[in-house]
C-alpha cells in the first residue's frame, strides 16, 4: 500500500480514538454512497457528527482541512441525505473535519466542528 494511504489509515485510527476519547459513539466508518464516502458516523448528545478527517505527513503545501473542496462537500451531503433517509434518523446533523499532521514523531491532532455545512 502506497505511504500516503498508510498515513490516511493511521489518521483515521487516530480520529477514531480522538472522538472515542471525547463521547462519541461511532455508529459507521468508510461508509459509502455512489461516489461519496464518509470517513466517520458518530453521535454525540443527539447529534449526528459526520466526520471528514484528512491527515497530512506535513503543512507545507496547506493545513489538513484545506483539502474538503465543494466538490466533496457536495458528495458529501448527498451521501449524509441518504444515509439518514435509509436509517430514519432524526438528529439534528453537522459536518466536522478532523485535521491531522505529522509534527516529527507525533500527531497534532484538531478538531474542527460544524467545519463546513450545517442544517
């Protein structure tokens, strides 16, 4: 597997336990929907917190949540209307971006709520 997949699979490791840490439930990951995919499902206090994580091995070319383009953002929300139409769930729902990069032999790790889209 290429090294920025590996670093992609540990990041989502990372935000996994990250959120785990911090009372989420995770309800799904790499959940799928035609050309989207969701990173994370989670709930938190009636809230349903669709996570986009993106890892990053340096910030040279751009913070982590610099990469969520409209176009995934796009994908996105259509992916997260039809998970909710098919599991009728009723939360209130938010897009969060977990932010990751590679500070020599450590991860920074960063939480960014209601990050991009909110109804």
């Amino acid at each position: 597997m290429a090294d920025h997949n590996e670093l992609g699979k540990k990041g989502e490791e990372l935000a996994v336990e990250y959120l785990k840490q911090n009372g989420y439930k995770i309800l799904d990951r790499n959940w799928t929907f035609q050309k989207a995919e969701i990173d994370i499902i989670a709930t938190k206090d009636d809230i349903l917190a669709i996570v986009e994580v993106k890892t990053r091995s340096s910030l040279d070319f751009g913070l982590p949540q610099d990469f969520v383009n409209p176009k995934k953002i796009q994908l996105l929300v259509k992916a997260v209307n039809a998970y909710i139409n098919d599991r009728e769930i009723d939360f209130e729902t938010r897009f969060d971006i977990v932010a990751i990069h590679k500070k020599k032999e450590h991860f920074v790790i960063e939480h960014l709520i209601d990050a991009f889209y909110h109804f």
